[in-house]
C-alpha cells in the first residue's frame, strides 16, 4: 500500500510505503503496478494509537448490558423500573454497569431483592472493582449465605462460576479501529493463558485488529480496606525476581501512600506502573519521581464525572484528582488510557479533557493540569512496552497508522475521532471514512 501526501506531525508532507512493515518514507514515491494508492490529501498521519489500559471482554459484554449509571437513572424507582425491563441474557442473567451511589444509594443484596426481577442480578459499580448481586444470583454463583452480595470483581472464587464470552468483541474491535487505535494494553487481573490464547485466536481471524498487551499477572487491585504493606512488598520482590513489572490500581491517596510504600520497600524495577492514580497529593510527587515508576492515568474521567467530584470531593482536594500536568513537570513518565468500558472508548475525548478539564456541565476541574494538545496525543502514540515514549513513523517500524483529514495543527486543534479517515492495522487498512 502507498499513502501519498501525508503529513507529519513535525510539518513535512511524504509519502509512505507499506507492507506489514514500513517499507519506505520519501518527500515523493511513485506507485508501484497493482498497488493499492490511498491519498491521504495533506491530513496528518501518526502512528496507530495505544490505549494503555482498557478492559476488553468487559468491553464486550457492556454492549448488551443495562446502563444505571447517574443521568440514566436517578432514584431506586427508576432502577427498578430498568431492571425489570431488563432482557435476561443467554447466561440467564440481567447484567448492569455504570452504578454510583448517587443513584439510589448504596447497593446490597436486600436492596436488588427489593427492586429486581427474580432472576440472576448483578450490578457492577462504575469503578469496576465492586460486583452487587441479588439472592438468586449469589445461589447461581454458590454464595447463597453471602452476607451483603457485595463482591469483588477480580475475586475468581465466584467469577469462575460465571459465563464466558466473547461475543461483542469483534463490534468493540471495529469501534476502536474508528478511533485510529492498533493497540490496547488488557489491564484485567487475573486473565489466565486460555485468555490469552483466545485473544491471539481472535486476531488470527481478524475478528480482533489491535495488537493487545496482557498486563496480568502483573496487576494487583487494591482496596482500603484490606491495605497490607508487608503482604504487597513481598508480592513485588517475588515478581521482580520472577524477572515480571507490577501494576498497581491506585484510585485513593490511602491506596498510593501504600503503593509507594511497598515499592520503596521491594525495590522498584524499570516498568512499574502505577493504574490510575485518581488522586494524587503533592507529598507523592517526588516520591513517584525517585521510583521511577509509569503513571498510567485517564483525566477523561473529569469530563465523564467531574460534576459528581464537586459534590463528592472537597475543595481542597480537587487539585489532586486525575494529574497531568504536576506529573509531567516533576519528571514522572505519564500515559494515557480510556480505561474502557468504565471509561469512554474514545482516546480522542479522552486527550480534549487532558487538555481543557472541563466537566459536562462545562466547569474547569484543576486547570492547572492541563497539558497541551501534542502532548496528549503523544501521550497515545507509546508502545506498550515504552508507554510514555511516542513512536515515530520509520521505516522498519509496523505498518499501524492512524490518518487523519486535517493538517496538524487543525487536527491538534480539534483533537477529535470525526478526523479519522482511515485506519491501518498490520498493514492492512481496517477503517475508512466513508
């Protein structure tokens, strides 16, 4: 394939052959006999975007899940209401996301017995960590004394009793080939090689075009209620010398503090991670610094969720909440990431809120964390093993490319997924706006 009047982002207009591999980058190419011309018209071509935390078969399953999340539902007789509605699943279960407190407070057995259908319920919290399920489905998954049917979701000792599909990763897959993304990091705990291996299968049959990065067995979720220094030290010494990084979900000062802690006292290694990192005070600035550590953040989530902060957070803690800015400037590798489904898909919305903060109300939540427009999409362009390096269109590099139909500085402008005109993935193209 031959891409003709490309423009980088540095400015300069190419054209560019490819096969699996770029095989060439030139000021003018001619066409080869029989090969495919795509004219990219002077829009901007950067390499495939890289969402470094997303969580796939969640993705999936969203898609024919019930949505419960604050604006769609407002009072428990609304969540009645759209539970019992609901279409019961071919696993015989009514599944819902996006649930905050805010909706009808907070959620427990008794509470889904009193308003959902008698049938299998489980509820997911929008942070995605937390599972509510009602009697008939802590019996479906053998907890029926379970106190509350609150559980956890990287929890296996009731996940294992659960369904597995794949069904819906292939519209997910298409979805993001929209946005220009050829690669996700799978940031869901606990996947096994059989998940491995079924997403290696799915790429094989194209049902799947991005290359996907597994981080587990590296990801540890953890919870403020159950913080174990010692426990989570020797957790990281025993990966480390296993030659492996570590992931840890932060989204609470009290969950970093310890974070931190424990990877001063195990020793932290070149690609540790730290998930999230929701909130972080100034005091961790520097220590995230001296470890060294990768933040992989999602500031989308101020413009999904920023009115809720105002109500929920305290004024004086707003400067905290999903950092750039502070990050870069104390010298601490950042990326960037959607966390879909909990977060939106779109890498593009994901860059505008790393750039403007502003809420769905159109208020500005911590503006001096904004960054600029090319640094946010740089903060995409990592490969998964360097996420907070950006890649560059060189020959000998994979064919994954994002097209753009504007020029760079129109499309740093806009910074929005309306601008993909085309996707190419292994070479292939896989989008194309029509």
């Amino acid at each position: 394939m031959l891409i003709q009047r490309a423009v980088l982002l540095d400015g300069r207009t190419v054209d560019i052959r490819l096969g699996r591999r770029l095989e060439a980058v030139a000021d003018s190419l001619e066409p080869m006999h029989g090969e495919d011309v795509f004219d990219a018209a002077g829009g901007t071509v950067v390499p495939g975007l890289h969402d470094h935390h997303v969580h796939l078969r969640s993705a999936a399953a969203a898609l024919t899940s019930v949505r419960v999340a604050p604006g769609e539902v407002r009072s428990r007789d609304a969540l009645r209401a759209v539970l019992a509605q609901a279409a019961v699943g071919e696993d015989g279960w009514i599944r819902a996301v996006g649930y905050h407190e805010a909706v009808a407070g907070p959620l427990d057995r008794t509470v889904l017995d009193e308003v959902s259908p008698n049938v299998p319920v489980r509820v997911q919290h929008r942070s995605g960590v937390l599972w509510t399920l009602n009697s008939a489905g802590l019996t479906a998954v053998g907890l029926p004394g379970h106190p509350d049917g609150r559980l956890r979701s990287a929890d296996p000792s009731w996940t294992h009793s659960l369904q597995r599909s794949d069904a819906g990763l292939g519209e997910v897959s298409r979805r993001l080939s929209a946005f220009g993304v050829t690669g996700v990091t799978d940031a869901t705990p606990n996947l096994t090689v059989e998940d491995v291996m079924d997403f290696a299968e799915a790429r094989r049959h194209c049902e799947l075009r991005q290359r996907v990065e597994i981080l587990a067995p590296a990801k540890r979720i953890l919870h403020d209620d159950d913080l174990n220094l010692d426990a989570l030290a020797d957790w990281i010494a025993a990966r480390h010398r296993q030659g492996g990084i570590v992931a840890l979900h932060c989204v609470t000062a009290m969950q970093l503090v310890v974070a931190i802690a424990a990877l001063r006292q195990a020793g932290a290694r070149a690609g540790d991670r730290i998930e999230h990192g929701a909130v972080i005070p100034d005091d961790c600035l520097s220590d995230l610094r001296d470890l060294g550590v990768l933040v992989v953040t999602q500031p989308n989530f101020v413009a999904e969720r920023g009115d809720q902060y105002f109500t929920d957070v305290s004024a004086d803690e707003h400067c905290q909440l999903w950092r750039v800015a502070s990050l870069c400037g104390a010298q601490i590798p950042v990326a960037l990431s959607t966390d879909m489904p909990f977060g939106d898909a779109d890498p593009w919305a994901a860059m505008r809120a790393a750039v403007h903060r502003r809420t769905p109300a159109g208020r500005v939540l911590g503006a001096e964390e904004s960054i600029y427009a090319a640094t946010a999409l740089g903060m995409f362009l990592g490969a998964p093993q360097k996420p907070d390096v950006p890649r560059e269109l060189a020959v000998g590099t994979p064919a994954d490319l994002c097209v753009l139909s504007a020029p760079p500085r129109d499309a740093l402008a806009a910074l929005d997924a309306s601008l993909v005109a085309a996707t190419v993935y292994d070479g292939a193209m896989v989008y194309e706006k029509r």
